[in-house]
C-alpha cells in the first residue's frame, strides 16, 4: 500500500533552516501532488504547499518567503526547506499525497529552540 | 485566504447518537471540502472528500453534504472508536485552509 514517512532533524535552532524529506513507497510519484501540512496546538492545521510530479509548486502565501518544496521522482521522494525559523515553526509535520490529501505520513515533530 | 469555521467546536455524545458537524467557508468552495478524522498522535485520515464521496473503507454511518459555502458531516449512530477531532478542509481555493476543529468526546 501506499506509504509516506517523513525525516529529517526534530530539533532546529532559530534563524536557521529546517529541511525535512518524505519518502513514498507503495506507488509512482508521477501524475500525483505532495503537499506538506504542519500541525500546532494554537492554529491547528496549516497547509505549506505542494509539488507536483514535474515540478509545479504552490505555496501558502503567509509562509511562501520561506518555503521551498522539492521533489526528485527518481529517489521517489520531496523535500521541504523553510527558511529563518523561530520559535512559532515548532510544529507536527506531515507529508501527504494530495488532491485531496488522503494519504499522509506519521508525522514528525521539529522544535525551534537554542 | 478562504475561512473555514466549524460548529460546534467540542461536542459531547453517547453510543448511538446520531451527530452532525458543520463547516461554513467564507466564499463558495464549489463542493471541495473534505472531512478528516484524528485521533491523539495520529495523523488526519481521510473520510469524505468532494463533499459528499465515501472515501473507501470508511463505515457508512459516515456521510457528507453541501456545496458552496455550507457542508455537514453527519455519524448516523456514533461508535465507540468514533470518538476523535474532525476537521475540515476545503482545496478549491489556495491556499487550501482548515477548519479548526471538532473534539467529539463521550459524554
């Protein structure tokens, strides 16, 4: 079946860059969106932005300063980089194969602290 | 960007109840909304996308309305593993937005 699982490093320190990978398994990334959602207590469910399979992207405009999302369909796998972090980037992170996300990875967790 | 508002944002109920969860967005999202369903340290699953389509494998005491600006998710007789946060979420308009949540708890 179809599998998503992020990694990357849990802790980051502010002001720098957070990059996290999801690898998908179980299908072709071609002709699908991925997209990355994160999770907070206090604003709840926020989407990031998507990739599509060749390269496409869309982002939130309140975060699109500091994203870049990419993908490399040979490793079948994308990328997340969100830029000069702080305190208010501590979030759950989920990796989801979209429109519309039905397929979402476990989830990591990335804390912005010194 | 489109608000999405959801009502009632905690909800208490038994067994068997039947409930029904709303979700009003702030311009027509045509009928892209879809329902998830999360329990604590899980990720969202997908129940109901374009509004009103069973994802598979979903029970069918699970449905969905609406088009527009207005949608329900209705369980027809609530079950003990039904007990979770939903949320909303429509993808017609970016950036794609979340309600903020529905916590269904036993009562």
């Amino acid at each position: 079946q179809v599998q998503l699982q992020e990694s990357g490093p849990g802790l980051v320190k502010p002001s720098e860059t957070l990059s996290l990978t999801c690898t998908v398994s179980g299908v072709s990334m071609i002709s699908y969106y991925w997209s990355w959602i994160r999770q907070t207590p206090g604003k709840g469910l926020e989407w990031i932005g998507y990739i599509y399979y060749n390269g496409t992207t869309n982002y939130n405009p309140s975060l699109k300063s500091r994203v870049t999302i990419s993908v490399d369909t040979s490793k079948n796998e994308f990328s997340l980089k969100l830029s000069s972090v702080t305190a208010a980037d501590t979030a759950v992170y989920y990796c989801v194969r979209t429109i519309p996300p039905d397929v979402w990875g476990k989830g990591t967790t990335v804390t912005v602290s010194s | 960007a489109t608000q999405m508002t959801q009502s009632p944002s905690s909800l208490s109920a038994s067994v068997g109840d039947r409930v029904t969860i709303t979700c009003r967005a702030s311009q027509g999202v045509r009928s892209d909304l879809a329902w998830y369903q999360q329990k604590p340290g899980k990720a969202p699953k997908l129940l109901i996308y374009a509004a009103s389509t069973l994802q598979t494998g979903v029970p069918s005491r699970f449905s969905g309305s609406g088009s527009g600006t207005e949608f329900t998710l209705t369980i027809s007789s609530l079950q003990p593993e039904d007990f979770a946060s939903y949320y909303c979420l429509q993808d017609y308009n970016y950036p794609f937005t979340f309600g903020q949540g529905t916590k269904l708890d036993i009562k």
